[in-house]
C-alpha cells in the first residue's frame, strides 16, 4: 500500500464557498464516507481562500520574511485534498476520479516518497 495525495484544483477567482451546489456538497460527503468505509482515507482537508495564505522564506542572513497572500503565482489554486491509502496507483486515480465529479473540479493525483 502507498499513499497518495489527491489535490482538488480550482481556477483563480472560483470561490467554492458561493459556486458550489448542495448536491455537490452532498457528492462530497458522500464520497468522504464512501473513503472511510473502504479503508483508504488517512486525511481529508478543504483549505480556506489563497487571500487567507502567508508565506515565510528564510532570509540569506538567517532572518525570516513574512509575506501576505498565495506563495504560488499559478492560474490554479489548491482548494483542498484527500491523503488515500491505496494498492495501486489506478485505485488512486479512480478514487480521483469519483473525487473529480464530486468536486467539480481537476484532482491532481502525485504518490508520496
């Protein structure tokens, strides 16, 4: 078994706050329990706004910076993601799959070291 990472994916300016259906939601807590009851789920978080991000970078001399705002300049932005367990990396691209339809958005599957 490996784990991997499924990273739900959203065009800048998407707010799944406000564009998200209830039946979408409901596809989503489906889809958590579905997860749970197959033994694949080890995490699942959703992420507030790239508004809400601060990043720090370690200065040459050692100081550190603090910055307002997304670390990426990206068209797309990490919404949220799911930590699975799976046998192969097609379960995990399946379970994606169901991930996609739910979310309404692009999953990105990327298998941990």
């Amino acid at each position: 078994m490996a784990n991997y990472l499924l990273s739900v994916l959203r065009p800048n300016g998407d707010d799944p706050s406000t564009s998200l259906s209830e039946d979408s939601r409901r596809e989503i807590d489906t889809l958590n329990d579905e997860m749970t009851a197959a033994g694949i789920r080890v995490f699942v978080g959703g992420l507030h706004s790239p508004t809400s991000a601060q990043c720090v970078r370690c200065e040459n001399d050692g100081s550190t910076l603090l910055t307002e705002g997304p670390g990426l300049v990206a068209s797309d932005y990490l919404d949220g993601f799911w930590i699975l367990e799976c046998a192969t990396r097609g379960d995990a691209v399946m379970w994606a799959s169901k991930a996609s339809r739910a979310c309404r958005a692009r999953i990105e599957v990327r298998p941990f070291h």
